[in-house]
C-alpha cells in the first residue's frame, strides 16, 4: 500500500523536474553565452574562413577538380598541398587530413576533417575516454583525442620539422572541425610542451584554430593555452555546449529518452557550482570566437557579430533548443558565417 502511494509523488517530483529543465532551456538562447564579451578584432578573425575553406578541401578526392567548392573556391594553391593523408592510410588512428604549405601566408597547416559518421574509427575514438582518465601538464585532456594527436606526431614529425627548418619565420598552424578540432588542439598543447621535436619552435609561432570544437581539456588547461588555441563556435552549435560524455550520447541513439530524463533529474538535483567546481570537467578549448547572426523573437538571419573572451565561467555550459542546433555544426555555415563577419 505504501509503495502504491508513494509512485505519485514521484511521478510529481519527475514532472517537476522536467519542466524545470525544459523552461530552463528554453529561455536560454545561443546569442545570451556571449553578450557580455568584447567584440574581436579584423586581424585576430582574418585566417578563420581561410582554414575552414582548407578544411573543407580535405573531403574532396581531387582538388582540382572539387565537387564540394564553397562560393568563390577554396582559394589554395593545388602544387602547395604537400600531403593529403586518407582513412585508409591512417588505419582509423585519425582522421583525413592534410598538410599544406601557404607561401602567401607563411605559414606551414595541418588540416584535419571532422567525424565521419560511417567510420566506426572515428566513433572509438570519441569513445576511448572516462571522466579523469588522463592527465596532462596539470590538468585533464580527452584520451582518445590524444593518442590520436601522439600517432600524427609520430607519423609526421620529421615532415614538419624538415619545414620548421626550411621556412623558420613561418608560424605553424593546426586546425580541424568538431573531432579533428580534439586532435588539432591536443597536436598544439603536445607541441608546446615539447618543441624539441619540431626542432624548438618558439611558442609564439604555433597556434591552433578549432572549429565546432569537442570539449577535450580541463578548465586550468583551456584558460593556460588561450594565447595558442582559438575556438570557433556557431551560434547554436550544439557540440562545445555537451557536457553529457559522447559515449553515453551514442550508445543511447535507441533510448534518447532515457538519457534525457536522467540529465532533466541530475541537472535538477546536483546543483550547477557544484558540477562546474569538478577539475575533471573538460571543455571547450582555448579563446572562444562565438560567431552571433541571430536574434531571440527574430527572424532571419542578421549581419555576423564576432565576439571573443577567455571565460572562466560560461564557456558554452547550456545546450540551445534550437533548429539549427545541428546545421550550426557544419564546416560549410562556419565558413559563410565568418567571411560574412570579415566582409560587413
């Protein structure tokens, strides 16, 4: 008899909490994370739609003949493209990737292409990690992300060194999209820490772009790395803002709704400071970009603002209910997006 009373309380105190997250998400809009953030400067955003235009360039299987071009091309130069590394080369340790050689720009780039969602690689990837597994410089890092990054280290060092030598007043730039944007900012931190492989770099020659970027560092380490790593985030983009560990996303595709009421309840009840204050907790990467070209009870999109911090707070920690959760996501809205912003 008690337990036949007690189940409407908890359906009650179930609903509750439901509706307390649900309204909790749906007053919070993408543009609200950085309104109090200064806007960014022209020349610090400048390379941003020139490296999502040469991660895009990595899909196509002749760049000379691309299928995928965005407007106005990929505006690289095909003879500068001094490796392009496929899956099958790889053997599922990383994704595609290229490495490109800008005489204009002077500047020597690993570009690295995002998940590929028929590639069981990329999801064991994403998967190899724990909350706390692995520790790095002080902090904590993605484990999956990194043993990729060490393998590319490895397998392209001496071809990055031999460059470093042969150009040394060229910055060395690493950039990828959502799961090449983990290895792209694991590549930056192991080579910081270790410029001796890359025949001792100064560190204010590397830097790393990352764009729709996984949570792959501890907070200490995003805060410590700001002047190396630039994250670039699309209004909505539902990816910087899931906390929530990829693994359990995935492995949940046939009981979405069972993960989503455990997070309703655990949001409800662990409260927020608490889940903040874990050192454990990875984030988004380095000094964020949040490109903001729409407004709340607004429709349409509007001219591009680009704003900038490095947050200690607030780095993107409430997902948006949002349409364009998802297409926020792609390369290719990036890419219009922030030449939109250099152009306006």
């Amino acid at each position: 008899m008690s337990l036949v009373c007690g189940i409407p309380l908890l359906e009650c105190v179930y609903c509750l909490a439901c509706a307390r997250w649900a309204w909790k998400r749906c007053l919070h809009t993408g543009e609200q994370d950085s309104e109090r953030w200064g806007y960014a400067r022209r020349e610090e955003f400048e390379p941003v739609p020139r490296l999502c235009r040469l991660i895009l360039s990595v899909y196509e299987d002749d760049i000379r003949n691309p299928k995928w071009a965005p407007l106005g091309g990929y505006g690289i130069n095909p003879e500068w493209i001094l490796k392009k590394v496929t899956y099958e080369q790889t053997s599922g340790r990383s994704p595609p990737y290229v490495i490109y050689l800008d005489h204009e720009n002077c500047d020597i780039v690993l570009a690295i292409r995002g998940l590929n969602m028929a590639m069981e690689s990329d999801y064991a990837m994403l998967w190899d990690n724990k909350l706390g597994q692995k520790m790095f410089d002080g902090g904590f890092v993605h484990n999956g992300l990194l043993k990729s990054a060490a393998w590319l280290i490895d397998n392209e060092g001496d071809t990055i060194k031999e460059l470093i030598e042969e150009y040394p007043n060229y910055t060395l730039t690493f950039t990828g999209h959502s799961l090449g944007s983990g290895i792209a900012a694991m590549l930056a931190l192991i080579v910081v820490n270790n410029r001796d492989l890359l025949g001792e770099i100064p560190r204010n020659q590397i830097r790393c772009f990352t764009f729709a970027p996984a949570r792959c560092m501890s907070l200490n380490l995003a805060v410590r790395y700001a002047d190396i790593v630039n994250s670039v985030v699309l209004q909505d983009d539902f990816l910087p803002r899931t906390a929530t560990p990829l693994e359990d996303i995935f492995k949940s595709v046939f009981c979405l709704p069972c993960l989503l009421c455990g997070k309703c309840m655990s949001d409800t009840c662990i409260p927020e400071e608490r889940m903040l204050a874990d050192p454990r907790r990875l984030y988004a990467p380095g000094r964020l970009y949040h490109i903001v070209e729409r407004k709340v009870c607004r429709c349409g999109r509007f001219p591009p603002v680009v704003k900038t911090a490095v947050p200690v707070e607030g780095r993107f920690e409430h997902i948006i209910i949002s349409c364009n959760a998802t297409s926020d996501h792609a390369i290719i809205w990036i890419e219009r997006e922030s030449q939109k912003a250099l152009d306006v």
